[in-house]
C-alpha cells in the first residue's frame, strides 16, 4: 500500500509516542478521546508563558498588547481553517460541550417556547442530548430524535418527516465519536433551511479529519474542541452566523463581556467579547492557533485521505477475526473502528491492550442510547490519527487475537 | 505475553466468568436490587433471601466484564449462610484491600475471594470488582427495594 503521507517523519513531531507503557511501545490509538500535541503546540505553550504572557484585552503595557495580539491571530487563524466569514463568527469557549450549553442557554432559551421542537438524531454524544434536555425542561419545548439505521446512519425520509412547523433548531453530529459515521450534513442543512429552521452541527470528532468549510456547510452553528485536534485542553470553539449571534442574548456575565457597567444598567460588548465572560483561555487559544498552523501545513485533505485508508485497513484486517463484529458500518465513515469480541467485554479488552501498551477506549462513549440501539453495554473504540501507522494497526490486531486465545 | 496481568485475570476468574455460580433469577428472594456502573455499563440485579438476618440464598443476573461477573460469582458463594453483619464486616475488608487502603500481602482472610486481590494493581477495574458488593449494601439496607413475593 502506498501511503499518502510521511508518518515516519510526522511522528517525529510527537514526543509522547516514544513513551512506553507496560516495557511496549505507546500505540495510541484513543485519538477520538483527545489527541497528542507536536512539538509546535508544546513550544508554543512554553514560549506564551515565557516570553508573551500577560491578560489579555486590558493595560496599556507591552506585555498585555503582545498577549492580546497572539490571541486576537489566534481567533484568526481558527476563522481562517473554517472559513468563517468574519473573527466576530469565532466564539473561544472551553469545548464542544459549552458551545452547545451556550447556543441551548443563549439562542434556545430566548427563542423557544413550550411546544417547539428541537430535532437531533439517535447517534449522539451526551453533550448534544443534556443540554437540550435542560432547555427543555426550561421552556416546555420538546426534545425529538432522528432515527438511525443498523449500520449507523441517519435514516434520511424519517429525518425529513420530522422536520415541522414547530421544529426551531437541528442539532446534529458532524461524525458520531462512537460509531465514526460521517452524517450527510450538508443535505441535512439544506432541507431544514428550506423549512426556515437553523441547524448546528456539532463537530468535535469531524474536524480533526477532514476539511471544514462553515459557509460551504451553511451551518449555522458548528461547535469544536481544541484538544481532539491537536492543541490544549481548557478551549474550544463555537462559530455561529454573525445575525445569529447578534441576536442572541449573553450567556454568562462579568469582565470582558460588556461596554459600561453602571448599577442601573450595562452595556453589553460588541461580538465576539459579549460570549466571552472573564479571562479566557489565553495560552491554549494561542496554543490552539499554533495547533492549526500544523496541520494546515500538512493539509487536511492530505490527513483525510490517509486516514481512510488507515481505516480500511484496520477494517480488513479486524473483519478477519471470526468472533470480532464492527459496531458502525456507514458507508461514510471517519477512522474509529468500534468493536466487540463474542463473550468478551470491552472493559477487559481495554485492560489487556493497555497491557500490550495499546490505548483504546473501552466503554459507552458517552453515547448510551448508541449503545442502547445496538444492544451492547459497551463496545472497545480504536481511533486513529494521522500518526498512526500500519504498522501500529497490525500490533492492535495482534493483540485481539492474543486476548481471544487467552479468553478461551 | 500476558503474564503480568495474570494476577488480575486468574483461571478462577475466567472460569467464574465462563461458568457464573448463582446466575438466575430469584422468585423468593426477600431483597432485590438493581446495580449499574455507568463507566464501563456493567448491569447487576441482585437476588438476596435473608432470613432472621442470615443471608439464605443470593443470585445474580446481568452483564458486565469479567472481573465483574467472577467477583458476583465469588460473592453469591461466599456470602450464604453469614449473617448481614459479618457479610458487611467481608465486604469492608474486601473494599480495603481492593483499593489499597490495606496493603497486607496475605489475603488468607478473604478466603475464595484471594484471587481479586489482584485488583488493587488496577485502579480502574476497582469498581468492576466492587459492584456486585456494593448492591449487596444496599440490598442490605433497610431502605433497599424490597422484592414482592406474593
């Protein structure tokens, strides 16, 4: 197999994956948990903290402008990777989960009344399920799930047939975190708009791996974490149309976010400071920006593309073992392998690995109406990253069928 | 290859795990009680039959790993024919060692349940290996569900 990218020398980028575990080389492959951070990432924290670091959007010193500078390109850079259409569009919040509390808390709660619709679909991960399930209970509005079939796909007519009148928002998966399935979003955005109803798309799993282009989409929110794509913890991000946000009241209150603060009355800020309460996440922003500069210089079609055939190996290779079956068979489908072994459970398939030195995620997922569906408690998830190699695939392999002679 | 995990995973377990004592339902149990641990989905219903405070008879039904389903196993076995008070005093001592609280290395004390001390080298397991105790507590209690049995 011709590989469509250097990954012996793109490993070198990633000083953890010389780590040993258990006297084994490190296979990571837990990568829709979080990813590892190169060198560019881990320099860039450093070189914040060293040389740049202050608070940011406050004094007249030096090291505030310089600060307020890195995270102002920072916002830029992530506008630039999603081509959003303007840095008003860029919301910086923790992570994917408070984007999607926000859009709930900010445009749900002043929009939706007892009786409205909000519509997602049956693979998704909690954080696109609770937040609207508390809006719910504060408005009355009623909370409707898009069915899936067994292979894990979105069952298009009965998506369709739910949108009405009374549905005010979609929220969707860009790509399930437990099943790897690629949604159709684009055609989901474009036969909810025909109805006049906006739709966000959660892509904490899909911008990882593959090109994200917002105004192509048209989405009207899209929601992302900084640590599944490379860069820190602690930020995350949420576009959203710029006559949306607008419109929409703030979240949280306190510095940054406002103009003037009288005891009577205050102001609020312009976008995108009015969502951005307190001191933010200023290093992991600047970090997050650094995060994108890398893997912009690899190519996110590049990525893609190596990632599928990462999968389609794995996918052979694992369809090989007679007692493994693959949970999440989309014909379109990012690089997570879900799986479970006849009369072995996950949590003891996590722990074997783990002893071969192979990271896996063993469990529900933080989907359990997923798990429902499929009528398993939990499955073992391999998912990979544009670092892992065939090679890492073959060990993986390996190791499943050694738990299997052990097992009995 | 797997040799250092073979103080978790003894063949008593997996043969715990292959072949669960005490896996059935209980028409005449006195106490019944439902287990989850949402981290990993282990489901465990708990059948207990006490009697004047002996513990007559528990079974067990659900799905969980292997650690989980030997250490209900184990438990269904050892635990009839004690009263609630030296099934709870087990139970605590048990806890202890599994979590490493107590740190003795001659687990003669727990009798058949000696094979899980090996838990304690595995933290993230500790509530595989607890869940089925941990529904016997609150089976125990006096405000656990109390089963119909007319």
């Amino acid at each position: 197999m011709t590989l469509s990218l250097n990954v012996i020398k793109i490993r070198q980028d990633f000083p953890i994956l010389n780590e040993t575990i258990h006297g084994r080389p490190l296979v990571y492959l837990d990568n829709a948990a979080s990813t590892q951070k190169p060198k560019a990432v881990l320099d860039t924290l450093r070189h914040v903290y060293e040389h740049d670091y202050a608070n940011v959007h406050r004094g007249v010193h030096t090291l505030s402008q310089r600060a307020t500078d890195l995270f102002e390109g920072a916002r830029k850079k992530v506008k630039d990777f999603i081509n959003a259409r303007k840095i008003e569009e860029i919301i910086f919040v923790r992570g994917t989960t408070e984007a999607v509390n926000l859009v709930a808390q900010s445009y749900g709660r002043s929009k939706l009344q007892a009786g409205d619709e909000i519509l997602i679909t049956a693979m998704e991960h909690h954080s696109n399920i609770v937040p609207w399930q508390i809006l719910c209970q504060q408005t009355g509005a009623v909370l409707k799930v898009a069915p899936i079939n067994l292979s894990g796909e979105i069952i298009m007519e009965e998506f369709e047939a739910l949108l009405n009148e009374r549905t005010k928002l979609v929220s969707v998966v860009h790509m399930s975190n437990a099943l790897g399935t690629i949604n159709p979003v684009k055609r989901i955005i474009e036969v909810a708009h025909a109805k006049g109803i906006p739709v966000m798309l959660d892509g904490a799993q899909a911008i990882p791996h593959m090109a994200v282009d917002v105004q192509d989409l048209d989405c009207d929110f899209y929601a992302f974490s900084g640590h599944k794509l490379c860069g820190p913890s602690g930020i995350g991000v949420l576009y959203g149309k710029e006559t949306l946000l607008k419109a929409m009241p703030p979240w949280q209150g306190g510095g940054d976010m406002i103009r003037m603060v009288t005891f009577d009355k205050t102001e609020y800020n312009t976008l995108p400071y009015k969502f951005e309460a307190g001191t933010p996440a200023i290093a992991e922003a600047i970090g997050l920006g650094a995060a994108v500069d890398y893997l912009q210089a690899i190519g996110m079609d590049k990525i893609a593309a190596y990632e599928q055939q990462l999968l389609e190996y794995a996918t052979t290779k694992a369809l090989e073992i007679p007692s493994l079956k693959v949970i999440g068979t989309a014909k379109v489908k990012g690089a997570i392998l879900g799986f479970t072994l006849h009369h072995i459970h996950p949590h003891d398939i996590g722990t074997m690995l783990d002893q071969l030195g192979i990271a896996v995620r063993a469990g529900h997922h933080c989907a359990m109406p997923v798990m429902d569906f499929f009528g398993v408690p939990a499955t073992a998830r391999a998912s990979f990253s544009f670092y892992n190699t065939t090679e890492e695939v073959d060990t993986l392999i390996d190791g499943i069928k050694q738990i299997i002679e052990v097992f009995g | 290859m797997f040799d250092e995990i073979r103080d978790l995973y003894q063949e008593v377990v997996f043969d715990h795990n292959r072949n669960p004592r005490n896996f059935r339902v209980m028409d005449d149990a006195t106490r019944k009680i439902d287990g989850f641990n949402p981290l990993c989905g282990d489901r465990i219903t708990l059948y207990v039959k006490v009697n004047d405070n002996v513990i007559e008879d528990v079974s067990f039904q659900g799905s969980g790993c292997a650690i989980s389903t030997a250490s209900a196993s184990l438990m269904t076995e050892i635990v009839r024919g004690h009263t609630e008070e030296e099934t709870h005093g087990l139970f605590e001592l048990f806890h202890k060692i599994v979590t490493g609280e107590d740190t003795r290395t001659n687990f003669d004390e727990l009798g058949k349940l000696a094979v899980l001390a090996g838990v304690r080298a595995y933290p993230a397991r500790v509530k595989c290996a607890t869940l089925a105790w941990h529904s016997l507590e609150a089976a125990l209690k006096e405000d656990a569900e109390t089963v119909s049995t007319e």
